[in-house]
C-alpha cells in the first residue's frame, strides 16, 4: 500500500513540474492587455473569451 502511495505522489508531483513549467503570458501589440496561458496560448480561456477584445474596444473611444 505504502508503495502505490509513492508512487501516486511521484506522478502527482511530476505531472504539477510539467504543468507549471508550460505556462506563460501574451500581450497585445501595444502591451496594454495580457492574457495567461497553461500548455499553448490557442487554448488560453481568456483569450477564448475576447478578455483583450474587450479592453482594446474601450480603448479606443
């Protein structure tokens, strides 16, 4: 038991390395925006959303 335990921290902790070693953040051309990514920045959800859309609209007026 104490073996399969050791082994799930060992995944769990080696799976939370990889993970946080591919985040990052883009920014819009003029860096007044930036949104966060976890793996690729295609499947950040904030840029999903239009987080940087939104500000650059009210920018502009």
């Amino acid at each position: 038991m104490k073996l399969v335990t050791a082994k799930l921290a060992f995944v769990v902790v080696a799976a939370a390395t990889i993970l946080t070693g591919c985040t990052g953040t883009t920014f819009n051309k003029d860096k007044t925006c930036s949104t966060d990514y976890l793996l690729v920045p295609a499947i950040s959800v904030s840029a999903a959303l239009g987080a940087c859309d939104s500000q650059n609209a009210t920018n502009k007026h």
